[in-house]
C-alpha cells in the first residue's frame, strides 16, 4: 500500500516545473499589448498620413488664392521678375492662376513644367480616396509636379497651384517620423497599464495558483502548501476557493492513507503472532468435544466455530496487502440461526441491562456467504451495544433487535437499537474509515467494513433512521441471479 510519505517522497523526486519569465503569461501579455497596440497605429498611420497630406495641399492652396486675389486687384505684370520669384519661393509654387466665369488667368509663374505629375481637385480628394496617393508620396515622391485646385471659402472663384512635391514629401516624412514616435509611447504606456491591471487582477492569482500546486506537489503533507483563496466573486476567485478545497481534501486523503497504512502493518504483525495463538486454541478446543460434562458439550462447537473464524479472520487480514475481499462463496442459510451464533459472541451480561431480540423467522432464509454476512452483524450489533452501554440509567429501555423481512428477491436486515443515535458528524461520514465513528476513540471501521461487505453481495447499507431513543440500520442482500446456461441445461434433462 502506498503511504501518504511515499507520494510525498515521489512527488520530491519530480523535476521543477517553475516558468522562466521569458516565456510566463506576464511577457506574453506584454509583448501581445505593444503588438496590438502598434498594430491598430498601423490602421490609423494611413488615414492620418493622407489627412495631412490633405490639409498641406489645402494650406498652401489657400495661401495661394490670398496672392492671386491680391493680384487680381491690382496688376499682375506689373510685378517685377524677382518679385513673381519671391511670391512663388514663399509658398514653394511655380505658377498660381484663377479661373473666374470659365476664362482662366495665368497670374504668377516662375517656370512652366512641361508635365504635372497628379492633377488634385480639393473639392472632390477625401481621406479615404487620398490614402494610395499620400502612400505613394511618402515613399516616392520628392520629384513630381502636382497641380492642385479647387475654391476656397465662399469665393466662386477656382484658384489653381502648380506645386512641386519636395517640401510636401519632406513634410509628410518628418510627420510620419512623429505619428511612429507617438504611436510607440503609446504602445509602451497602454502596454504598462494593461499589463499593471490584468497582472494585478489575473496574472498575479495565476502565478499563485501555479505556485502553491507545485508547492503542494512537492510537500503535499506540509498545510502551509495549501493556497488561501482570496475573497474574490469573480473566476479567479471561484478556482481558488475550489483549489484550496480540494487540496484541503487531498490532504485529508493522503492522512488517512497513511494512517491505514500504518495501521495495516501494525495489524500484520499482530495477526501473524495471534494465527499461533489461536492456532493453538483451536487444537485444545478439539479435546473439550471428549469431555462428557453436558455444559461442556452445550458451549464446546460454539467455542469451536468462533476460533475458526478467528483464524480465518487472521488469515484474510495478513493476505490484504497481496488482494482485496475475496468475492461471497454464497449459499443458502438459515439467518436465525446465525443470529443466534453471533448473540453468543457478544458478551451481554444480564446485569449489563441489554435485550437481545431475535426477530427473524425460524423459515428465513438468505442466500449470502456465511462469514461475510456473520461479520456483517457482528460489527452493526456490537456498534449498536456500545451505544446502549453508556446508558447507566436503569429505568432506560436498552433493546437490540435484529428483524428481516423478504421483499421479492432481496432479503432486507434491519437492527434496530434504543441507544441515544449518532452524532451529526458520524451521520456525515458515515461509512468512511477514522472518520464515522460515534463514539471517543472510535475507529468507524466498523461501518466501513460492514458496507463494504454488503456491496460485496450487491446490496446496500443505509442509516433508516437515527434519533434519540431509536436508531435504525437496514441492509440488502439480493438472491443470486439465475443464470441462464445452467437453467436451460436442467430444463433439457429428462425426468
């Protein structure tokens, strides 16, 4: 069997799983922020890039139609070489002209290009329909001719500029240099407050988690292993309280293991000295048969029985380790009778005050294995005689009786006692070894083993009832099923 120490040991043994934090959740989270983060500065970089490259366009436009409304009102060749230069350098345009009533104008020029490049009309460029051309400035241009027209505020009149690309694309690279800055500090900074949030809220009570499970796989005997949940309504929450649970449980576990392991050796080396003992009673119990005295002949196959099943008690705890119960070897028996046989083992006194009520039917028959079944209420029968024991009020009824009843094919027990019932916690660990006990010092492996003995024959074990004054247990033993091979090959045998 294996002991809580030994998992403890194997679990000591397992290599350390601990997360390196180039590759916890805290960087992945960090690195996938900033990531996401640019990647949405990507989505917004081209619309933002061709609105600038809009509003330049329109700018210098609009400076443009302020000159020629000026020249318009005076006269445009009037102006000198240099003073048309000057005019043009400042707002970086080789010609300026207006259209008013269908006649256009030529008001300002330094050089006529032979060929534009792009023909832009401000009124009809929107963002959208401006991304390809800003995109195709950015990263060609600085050497093209663009002519750029439209109207400007509430003048009907159409002011046109014939413009090279150059300050425009040194421009558009000097903002696009700006909105990469601005896009990475913004990625760091909600990358950091992200991370700051989601590391306080899940990251950290993950870590955590990871934390103690490994902890706990390395000591799972050690309680300060055990994570104490926070208080928490959320997921993280409902995991820990669930997680501190079932490592409280686990715990509990691996104590009663180990307690049984220690108590199955201790018992081993107790029996194995007991089977001599008993052996050796057995064999002066066999000369109390040639003693002609009629009290001796009355009690001697009794003491007889008792010793055998002694021993093969002794025998089946010393081979538990290698194999489990062995399986019923059922037959058909007479229940009060056997009844009777175990009254006799319990040792009630007369002036102990405790009744012992044989209410079976002499007819009752039970189809079970007569040792299992003998061990069955050998253990409820002695549990319900402690229970009256500590009764010391004479007036008190203290009654065990044991009654069966046949319903079809399943024979139902039922002992029945007068004791003062069980305590709330043996109700709740009824059947569980070191746990079901009802009184101090109580092991509870009498349930245990009589529940496990019951299933053994396909039936169950259940508390009826247990109050002041009356407690109740009922178990079923079904008969064994027909099997049909066998009926079938006795139906063909002639008579």
């Amino acid at each position: 069997m294996t002991s809580a120490a030994d998992i403890g040991q194997d679990a000591g043994k397992q290599p350390d799983h601990s997360v390196p934090l180039s590759r916890g959740l805290s960087t992945k989270l960090l690195l996938l922020t900033i990531v996401f983060v640019l990647f949405a500065e990507v989505l917004f970089f081209l619309p933002s890039i061709a609105s600038y490259r809009l509003r330049w366009l329109e700018e210098r436009l609009a400076t443009a139609a302020a000159v020629a409304t000026i020249l318009v009102q005076g006269d445009p060749a009037s102006l000198s070489r240099a003073a048309q230069d000057d005019v043009l350098m400042a707002i970086g345009a080789k010609a300026i002209a207006v259209r008013d009533g269908g006649v256009s104008r030529l008001l300002v020029v330094s050089e006529m290009p032979p060929t534009v490049d792009e023909h832009i009309d401000i009124a009809a460029a929107g963002v959208l329909r401006s991304m390809p051309a800003a995109m195709d400035t950015l990263l060609f241009g600085g050497d093209r001719v663009l002519r750029v027209y439209g109207k400007v505020g509430d003048s009907n009149k159409e002011f046109e500029l014939v413009i090279s690309d150059n300050r425009l694309f040194r421009a558009m690279r000097a903002n696009a240099r700006y909105i990469v800055f601005v896009s990475l500090l913004i990625s760091l900074f909600t990358a950091a407050l992200v991370y700051g949030t989601i590391d306080r809220i899940m990251i950290g009570p993950i870590r955590a988690m990871t934390q103690s499970m490994l902890s706990f796989s390395r000591a799972p005997d050690d309680p300060s292993g055990v994570i104490v949940p926070e208080r928490r309504a959320d997921e993280i929450g409902v995991a820990e309280r669930e997680l501190s649970a079932m490592q409280t449980r686990l715990q509990k576990v691996l104590a009663e293991q180990k307690h049984l392991a220690d108590l199955g050796l201790a018992v081993s080396k107790i029996n194995h000295d007991m089977r001599n003992i008993l052996a050796s009673a057995q064999l002066m119990s066999d000369r109390l048969r040639v003693v002609k005295d009629p009290s001796v002949q009355a009690f001697a196959p009794k003491l007889v029985r008792t010793l055998d099943r002694a021993v093969s008690y002794s025998e089946n705890v010393l081979a538990y380790g290698r194999a489990q119960e062995p399986p019923p070897a059922r037959r058909r028996l007479r229940l009060r009778q056997l009844i009777e046989d175990m009254h006799g083992l319990l040792g009630l006194e007369p002036e102990g005050g405790i009744e012992f009520v044989n209410a079976v039917d002499v007819a009752f028959e039970v189809d079970a294995d007569a040792d299992q079944l003998f061990r069955v209420l050998t253990n409820l029968s002695r549990n319900s005689v402690q229970a009256m024991a500590g009764m010391a009020d004479e007036a008190v009824v203290k009654r065990l009786t044991i009654s069966a009843e046949r319903q079809g094919s399943v024979s139902r027990i039922l002992v029945n006692d007068t004791g003062c019932g069980l305590p709330q916690k043996a109700r709740e660990n009824l059947f569980a070894a070191f746990r079901g006990s009802a009184r101090s010092g109580g092991t509870g492996l009498g349930l245990a083993i009589a529940h496990e003995l019951v299933r053994a024959h396909g039936g169950s074990l259940e508390l009826v009832e247990s109050v002041g004054g009356r407690t109740t247990f009922a178990f079923t033993i079904p008969d064994q099923p027909l099997r049909l091979d066998e009926a079938r090959s006795s139906l063909r045998r002639p008579a």
